[in-house]
C-alpha cells in the first residue's frame, strides 16, 4: 500500500509542477489530466500487424524433442529485471520435480551477466540454462521468443514491458509477477 501511495503521490506531485507530460495508453489520463496543463497520450505502436502474423505459431509446438519444454527470459542483465530469481525458480523446480527436461533461454545483455553465469554454476545448472545474447527487433527477436513455451517477466520494480505482449504475438504462454501494472 505504502509503494502504491508513494508510486501515486510522485505522478500527481511531478505533473502539477511540469509544463506538460506524455503517457502511454488513457490508464492515467484521469489521474493527470485535471492537474497537468498539456497532457499527450500516446498508444504503443511498436509492432506491425505483419509481424505478428508471419511470427504466429500453433501453441501446441515441440521445440526440441530432447527437452520437454523451453523456458525464456528476455531482460537486460540488470538487478531490477530479477532474472536471478528465475534461475532459483527454475532451480527449485527441478529439485522439487526432478524436471530436467526443463531448459531455460536468456535472452539479453548487461552488467549482470557475469553474477548471473556464477549462480548458474553455483547451482549446476549449465547443461539447463543459455545465454543467448541479444537480437534485432523485430523479427530476429521474435523468432528467438517463438522457439519457447513459457515466458517469465521478472522484474522487481512496478512497469508494464512492452515485452509481454511480444511473447503473446510469439506463442508463449507469460508468466509475470502479480502487480497492478500487468
């Protein structure tokens, strides 16, 4: 509640005192609206209608018979994305379930892959995880996506990524933290 409120507090407080603001989508419309004396919404566009079609895909799909299902995360390789916290979920899926058909995709780049190959190491799960680096978007992005069943968004702070509805249009099935933001 006290995140909420702080969260709610700093978009009133900064957009009485700015000349204008941009949001995304009319969600906080009425929220600025009424303090804000130039308010502009714009509405994602970032993917074409021929993007999604061409990356379409049964969601019924084996990616690689050896494994039972592909796991992705796609983030960069900060702190706050929390993709530590996927590889211990995995971790733990696999000690609880003795999943090791369960491979998981890292998709991205940044200050944190050195930590994170570390826990991989740390609790042996080499021959599971991949680092697969980053990919041009769109297309070579979403065909990596596609190549997954399960997508997780870990992020640890309160925003919606754009990333969500790219592992909707490419056939995986997202699993995300439970926030007022998705």
């Amino acid at each position: 509640v006290y995140h909420y409120l702080s969260i709610r507090f700093a978009q009133v407080y900064l957009t009485t005192i700015a000349d204008g603001c941009f949001i995304v989508g009319d969600g906080l419309l009425p929220l600025v609206s009424k303090k804000c004396p130039s308010v502009h919404v714009g509405y994602a566009s970032w993917i074409s209608k021929k993007d999604i079609e061409k990356q379409r895909v049964s969601p019924v799909r084996v990616v690689n018979e050896s494994w039972g299902f592909s796991i992705c995360i796609a983030a960069r390789l900060e702190r706050m994305k929390g993709v530590d916290l996927g590889i211990m979920a995995l971790s733990e899926l696999r000690r609880r379930q003795n999943r090791a058909e369960v491979r998981l995709r890292i998709l991205g780049s940044g200050a944190e892959l050195d930590n994170l190959q570390e826990l991989v190491e740390e609790l042996d799960m080499s021959a599971c995880v991949d680092f697969d680096g980053t990919f041009g978007y769109p297309e070579p992005f979403l065909s990596e996506l596609s190549k997954s069943h399960i997508f997780v968004i870990s992020n640890l702070n309160d925003e919606q990524p754009r990333v969500l509805f790219d592992a909707i249009c490419a056939g995986c099935l997202p699993i995300y933290p439970s926030s007022a933001a998705f």
